[in-house]
C-alpha cells in the first residue's frame, strides 16, 4: 500500500532494474501494474537496467510498449536527470 502513496506524491518514477538477474511472473506483473498506475496519475515513468530473462520478461509483457523509447533506454543517471529536468520549474525567476 505504501507504493501506492508513493505514487500518489511524485512527478515521476524510475524503476532501476539493474540488479535483478531473474524476474519472475509474479513480480513482472507488479512491475506492470505499478507502471500502468503511474501512468494512469500521469507521472513520468523510466525502467532502466534490465538484461537478459528480466529484459525478455518485460518485453513479452509489452511493459516496453507502454512507455516512450527514452525512458526505456538509457541509464539510471540519465534516467535520474531526465525526471529532474521535468520537474515543474517552480518560484524560478
């Protein structure tokens, strides 16, 4: 539940998969469902780092389809500084 607040409170989210060498069913399907949500709230969405089963996984899951090609291939820093850059320039002169 409280990855569910937390999407509640960001303008966007990277999910950096760049440690898991094996991704279940399970927990593609959570990916999935936390990225559609995220969506849905109209954040800014990366995954970034995935390889290997856990790269085919999610491309088989069409998760890769849901999102723009920029925020799928890069790395994480890029990914970081990208979601930065979008956030709302506020009280800036």
């Amino acid at each position: 539940m409280s990855e569910h607040n937390a999407i509640q409170e960001c303008d966007s989210i990277v999910f950096d998969l760049s440690e898991v060498s094996h991704m279940g069913v399970t927990a593609s399907l959570a990916l999935e469902n936390a990225v559609k949500e995220a969506l849905e709230k109209q954040r800014n969405v990366y995954v970034v780092g995935a390889e290997g089963s856990t790269l085919q996984r999610l491309r088989s899951l069409k998760v890769y389809g849901l999102l723009p090609p920029d925020h799928v291939e890069l790395s994480r820093a890029e990914a970081l500084t990208d979601a930065v850059n979008s956030l709302p320039k506020m009280g800036r002169a």
